[in-house]
C-alpha cells in the first residue's frame, strides 16, 4: 500500500493560486489557470493538473512562461480569431481563445480560433468540454515541445499534439469527450511512473538508439515516445500523421515557432443549431451513445464506454474523497513553492492507498 495525500479540491486550488500570484500573476488569471488543473485532476488525468506545476515553475525561472503576460486579440475576422498570448501561462490565452470561439459560433453557427506564442494549456479536453457545456460540438488542439519521434526516424519532431473533441448530451454534465495524444501516451504519464518508481510498458517510449525503453527514469530523461500505434505495422504513421496535422493547424497556421519556445492552440465550435435542432441533434446522438453502450461486452463486467464515461465517473468520486497525490508530487509542490517563497498549505494528514 502507498502513502498518498488525499486533498480537496477547494485546498487545491488555493495552493495553486497562491504559487501564482506569488510569481505576480494576475488574481483573474491564477483562478482560471487554478481551476483548469485542479478540474483536471478532479477527472483523474494527473499527467495535466497539479503534476505540472513543477515544470511550470522551470519555464519561470528560465523566461519562457512570463506569469505577467495577459493574452490580446490580435486578429478577428467573423467566425474566426487569433489571440497573441504574450508568453502568459498557456490555460489563460486558450481560455479567452474558447471562450472567444464560443462566442463566435453562437453567432455565426461556427467560431475558429488560434493562439500563438503561447506555453503549455493543460489538459485540451477541458476546452472541448467547456464547448459543449454550452450546447456546442468542440475541439481543441495544441502543440507541444518535441517528444515524438516519427516512423522511420531516430529524434523526437513534434510534441505529444492532443486531440480533444466534445459533442453535446441532453445531460449536459456528460458529453461524449475524446482526449487523447498523437504518442503512444501523454509525456505525463512518464511523469506518474517516475514519481511512483514504477517501469513503464514496452512501447510508450524509445531509447535514443530507437529500441523499447521501459525504465520511467530514463525515459523522463530521453523524452522519446512512440506515435499512437507504435511502429509502423501497428499503425504509428498514422499516429505520427495526426500529430503533424495539429502541428500545422496550432504552429504552421499560427506562427507560433517551437524554436524560440512558442506554443500554439487551435479551437473550433459548432452550433448543432446552424444544421438542424439541437434537441434532434441530441436525440440522436442519445441513440448513438445507447446503441455503443449496449453493445455485448467480453466481459460483463467491462461494458463498452463513451469517451468521457470514465472521467465523468472519477469527478464524481474525487469531489466527495479528495485528490490523491503521490508523495513525491507533493515534495515537488513543496520545492515549488520553497523556490517561489509561496506559502505551503497542502494540508500533510495522509491516508494509506
């Protein structure tokens, strides 16, 4: 059994705050950016809430996050936008960009928008989320520093390049949500097996000769991962052929250069309304997911699930229990704030996992 803290969300999110407007963040900002992580980590995706925090802290230090930075609309024509980001923290820019396009699509029946030099936004299915909360069909993009390495090639080229897409329920709390990285895994997910010791599975990650790496240690090191399906006969060119299409659409189309440590994000929102009803849209895709659900399982007690079904579930769970963090995550929060000369307010009482 694992020591682990168990935090709430609400002490949480204060802690997160508290680093930020320490480093001089505006108190609008640090809530946004606070309670993107912290809903993040809510749903149980810990590679993209307060997990990352320590390399936010690095990208502080060395001047490629500005924490002053506030995000400006520099292009908007219509039904589509670009946001300068400034170099602010990346969940600022990519919320006023999704609000932005959300906006747009209520309007006009669609809203695109981009963002450029920016730093990492989190996780990208919060976006897409938040589109649909609002009765929208959402996706979100972005790039990332390069972890990928190509078929074929020997050296990371392009990011981890999530892919993140909503679509609207009658149950507005549980839309279908796809989220998932063009690698193998998200980079976060090395992260996780770090702190906790463990190896990770053949195929997440390659060595810098091109073989298998599973040491969570060396492949934190390294920062070489598979495309999605791995090698070529199991698909990785497709896996490598999506991250450079978010590639083009976050960088190429945004300017935003990865050279001199820019990222970019990409959003689209589309109103059901602009084609036929949203209740017909709805009912529909009611029909949809009850068909996918009610398909027979292997295993009657692993039944087929929607994309969203088990983040839905972990929230639902995490806000009456808490948030689990290992305890070397909670060290790592510790250094943060010793560094920042934030105050630590992790409550330290832990329960065995």
């Amino acid at each position: 059994m694992e020591n682990v803290l168990t935090v709430p969300a609400e002490r949480l999110h204060r802690q997160l705050t508290t680093v930020f407007t320490t480093w001089g963040m505006d108190p609008g900002h640090a809530d946004t950016a606070a309670t993107i992580m912290v809903d993040t980590d809510l749903s149980g995706v810990d590679s993209h809430g307060v997990g990352m925090l320590p390399f936010y802290q690095i990208a502080v230090r060395e001047g490629r996050l500005d924490p002053r930075a506030s995000p400006t609309i520099g292009n908007d024509r219509g039904p589509a936008a670009l946001i300068d980001a400034h170099h602010c923290i990346g969940h600022v820019a990519a919320h006023l960009a999704n609000t932005t396009a959300i906006a747009k699509a209520k309007e006009h029946g669609i809203g695109v928008t981009a963002v450029t030099n920016s730093t990492h936004y989190g996780a990208a299915g919060w976006y897409a989320r938040q589109a649909a909360e609002h009765g929208l069909i959402g996706i979100s993009l972005t790039n990332s520093p390069p972890l990928l390495v190509p078929v074929r090639g020997k050296d990371p080229a392009l990011g981890t390049n999530p892919i993140a897409f909503s679509a609207p329920t009658r149950d507005k709390a549980r839309p279908v949500l796809l989220d998932m990285a063009t690698t193998a895994v998200a980079y976060g997910k090395v992260s996780i097996a770090r702190r906790a010791g463990k190896p990770i599975p053949e195929g997440w990650a390659l060595t810098p000769e091109g073989t298998p790496e599973t040491d969570s240690a060396a492949a934190a090191i390294a920062r070489r991962l598979s495309p999605l399906g791995g090698t070529r006969k199991l698909g990785g060119h497709k896996g490598y052929g999506l991250a450079l299409m978010v590639e083009i659409l976050c960088a190429t189309l945004t300017g935003a250069r990865m050279a001199e440590n820019e990222t970019g994000h990409f959003f689209l929102a589309i109103d059901p309304a602009a084609f036929r009803t949203a209740e017909a849209f709805e009912e529909d895709l009611e029909e949809l997911t009850a068909r996918m659900r009610g398909i027979a399982p292997i295993d009657p007690a692993q039944p087929v699930l929607i994309p969203g079904d088990p983040e839905h579930d972990e929230t639902v769970r995490r806000r009456e229990g808490g948030i689990p963090m290992v305890p070397t995550l909670v060290e790592e929060v510790r250094g943060v704030c010793l560094e920042s000369g934030a105050e630590f307010i992790l409550d330290l009482k832990r329960d065995m996992r």
